[in-house]
C-alpha cells in the first residue's frame, strides 16, 4: 500500500517552523509583550511648534512650510505673511483671532497683534504647517 507521507523528523520540522511563523505574525512572540497595544486617546491635538522665536515682522511661505515657523513681536506689531509657494494657502490662528481666508501665490496677508500673547497658527489646506507668534509688551 503506498503511504504518501513525509518522514518523521520532516514533519516535526514542518510544524516548528508553521507554529513559529503563527507566533510570529500574531505578534505573540518573545516581544509581544513589550509592543503589546496601548489605549491611545483618539482626540486630535492639534500640533506644537517647537522652534525657536525668531524677532521679525515677515513670515514666508515657501515649501509647504512657515518661515521661521515661530517669531516674536511687540503689541503694535504688523506681521505679513507671504506665499512664495505655487499652491494656495492660509494662515489661520487656533484661536480664530486672525484668519488670511486663501493666500494666493506671490500674495501677503498682513495682521496687527494688540493683545499679548502666545498665538499658535497652520494652513487650514495643509494642516502639517504650523507656526506661532508670540507677542511681548
């Protein structure tokens, strides 16, 4: 009678190596419990700028960035932001304090800050793009 079967050892090996490649992408290996799943709060927040005031009036946009991403005024202060990109963008605080509508290439918007303060700011088109204006006395 003919037996189609692997030896043995083969199928042991065989079975190794299946319940191995199982653990392995089930994540229940030798790791998994140092990756095991964290509960993550799953309301956006918005993000922080971590760069360095720059003392300046001018804020270009070029590169689907704000540069320099963070300055600082005084109250009285005009700030002008202007498009050096191709495509269309805003500068929109998170406070809604001042909002540019849509910056068309080659055009500025200009804001007056009379309130110190800390005021952070992106691109309602391009929500990566970040900046803020800290206002001294």
């Amino acid at each position: 009678m003919y037996r189609n079967r692997a030896p043995a050892s083969f199928r042991h090996g065989l079975a190794t190596i299946a319940v191995s490649a199982s653990l392995f992408l089930a994540g229940c290996g030798p790791q998994a419990a140092a990756s095991a799943p964290v509960a993550v709060d799953a309301t956006p927040v918005a993000p922080t700028v971590q760069a360095t005031p720059v003392a300046t009036t001018s804020v270009a946009i070029q590169n689907f960035r704000f540069g320099p991403q963070a300055i600082t005024v005084h109250v009285g202060d005009k700030v002008t932001w202007t498009n050096n990109d191709v495509e269309q963008h805003t500068a929109t605080a998170r406070d809604k304090s001042f909002d540019s509508d849509v910056i068309d290439n080659n055009k500025s918007f200009s804001f007056t800050f009379t309130k110190a303060g800390t005021y952070s700011y992106s691109c309602l088109i391009h929500p990566e793009m970040i900046g803020t204006v800290t206002v001294t006395p």
